[in-house]
C-alpha cells in the first residue's frame, strides 16, 4: 500500500500519522486540516524504514504512532523514533492502554489516546502542541531620490 501523501513535497507538514487504517489516516488528515494542520500518513506495515523516510521529508513538528498489540514491537519501534527524531512531539493510539502501559510504562509520559478515541480531542492535542516557525519577511525601504 502507498503511503497517503501528496507527491507534492513543498509544503509544509505539521503532523505525520503513522496509523494503521487508511480511512483513519484520512479523516484525521481532514480534521487537522480544519485546524490549519498539514498531516501526511501511511500505515505501519509499510516499515521502519518507510516511517523514518516519512518524517525525515516532513520535518513536522507533531508524530501520531498508532500502538500495535501485544505492544513488545510496536512499542520499541516507537521509542526508536522518539531517540531518533527529538525535535518532533509524538502522540500515541493503541487498543489498550492499560496493557500498552504494562508493557512500556514509559508512554506514561505522552499523549496516550485509547480506541475508540475522540478524534476532536486529539486533533486538539495535537494542535496544541505544532510549533511553526514564524518566517521573517525582510522589508526593503527605498527612498526617494
């Protein structure tokens, strides 16, 4: 499967989803996008090498990883990305996040959303935490002669 993102590589992406239903990704873009949040995504079984591609293009400011049960890989793949890309935030998903707790207690220490989740919390939590960086225009004052 293709990951969701434009061909189009200029603009600027605020999240990337890694999440493992096409039609989540989807949505989720859509709700961000009523935020005025840029989000590209793909889906975890595209592989480690394909997510890190991903942000390493995007350079966003926000990761959301969707947990796979029984959590042991997805949960060391994430932290992997969390020592790997440290200027990003990252919001986690799963199924269960007592056992996905269980398993990596120190996702206690980030957004951790349980399915069925609200998805305006999250595009709320999400929002909360982009950074953009304010571009400076430069103004030429040319005087009259």
């Amino acid at each position: 499967m293709r990951g969701h993102y434009p061909s189009t590589m200029n603009t600027t992406t605020d999240v990337v989803l890694i999440l493992w239903n096409t039609d989540v990704i989807d949505v989720l873009s859509f709700v961000l996008l009523s935020r005025d949040l840029k989000s590209r995504g793909l889906e975890p079984s595209e592989g480690r090498e394909r997510i890190e591609d991903l942000i390493l293009s995007c350079s966003p400011s926000v990761v959301i990883f969707d947990l796979e049960p029984p959590y042991d890989r997805s949960a060391a793949i994430a932290l992997d990305l969390l020592n790997r890309f440290r200027e990003c935030s990252f919001v986690m998903t799963c199924a269960d996040s007592n056992l996905a707790l269980r398993k990596a207690p120190w996702l206690s220490r980030y957004a951790l959303f349980q399915k069925p989740y609200e998805i305006d919390e999250i595009a709320n939590t999400v929002r909360s935490m982009v950074r953009r960086v304010q571009r400076k225009v430069a103004t030429l004052a040319v005087g009259a002669s």
